[in-house]
C-alpha cells in the first residue's frame, strides 16, 4: 500500500468540511472510527479513502 499524497489528503479535508454543512453520510459510524479509519488512510495502511461510500 502506499500513502495518500499531501493533495489527497487536502481533497479529503476539504471533503469532509463540505460534508459537514449536511447530514453525516455515515449515521452508524462513530467519531473515533472515523478518526481511526482516516489516519491509517493517511499512514498508508490501507487504500479505503476515507470518505469513499
């Protein structure tokens, strides 16, 4: 697996601050997967964006 580009990271900042005018597209997930699931995102660990359905 590699590590997500500092532009892919930016894009999914941005992302997830457009996502937070609305309701979560994510209801079951908690805050702390979320952060969990972003940063081995972001540590390359896995290829799963984030933000992705």
């Amino acid at each position: 697996m590699t590590k997500p580009t500092n532009d892919q990271i930016e894009d999914a900042i941005a992302d997830a601050e457009e996502a937070m005018d609305g309701d979560s597209k994510w209801p079951g997930l908690t805050y702390e997967q979320g952060v969990a699931e972003a940063l081995r995102w972001s540590l390359g660990q896995t290829n799963l964006h984030p933000l992705s359905d």
